[in-house]
C-alpha cells in the first residue's frame, strides 16, 4: 500500500508568513506610539523635569515659610521683628524713624 504524503500548500506558508509580519509591525508600532511606548516615554521623562523643578521651587518656598514661622516663636522671638509687628499694628513710630506720607488724592 503506498502512502501519499501531502506537501503543505505555498499559499498556506505565505499566509502564516504575512500574518506573523502584520502581527510584528502591529507589536512595532506600539513599541513607539503606546502607552509605554518610546514616544511616550520621552513625554514622561519631560514631565518629571518638569515636576522636579515645580518641586524645588515648592520647597524654597515652604522653606521660607518655615523660617518666618520660626521667627514667631514665643521662646525666642526676635526683638525687631516684635517691633515692627507692634508698629504696624498700632501705627506707631519711632522718634528717629522717617515717615513719608503720599497723599492718595494726586
């Protein structure tokens, strides 16, 4: 009994074939434009300077904050700012300071 062997079909192979290269360009395109693709990466890079920067001049700022609030501390306050926090509230002067008016009206 002879036996037929049947040869697998070129336009099968070519098939198999342009589907396996569609499905690499697919995986290539999102390798660049997805959500975690190479363009997007950049986009975040860009950002996180971004964010660290916004962050430093957050931190001088609260910093800053920090210092003022340190200087009203009722155990060591500081006798000028005392002074002048007095002055401003009450309106008052010192003999030796100079006081400029502007008039409004003009």
């Amino acid at each position: 009994m002879p036996t037929r062997i049947k040869r697998p079909s070129i336009l099968l192979k070519l098939s198999v074939t342009a589907g396996l290269l569609a499905f690499q360009g697919y995986l290539g395109y999102h390798v660049l434009t997805g959500a975690f693709g190479i363009q997007s990466q950049k986009a975040m890079v860009e950002e996180i300077a971004v964010l660290n920067a916004r962050k430093a001049a957050l931190q001088i700022e609260a910093d800053a904050y920090r210092h003022r609030i340190a200087l009203f501390n009722p155990r060591k306050l500081d006798p000028d700012i005392l002074t002048e926090r007095a002055r401003a509230l009450l309106g008052l002067v010192h003999p030796d300071d100079i006081v400029i008016v502007i008039d409004t009206d003009a």
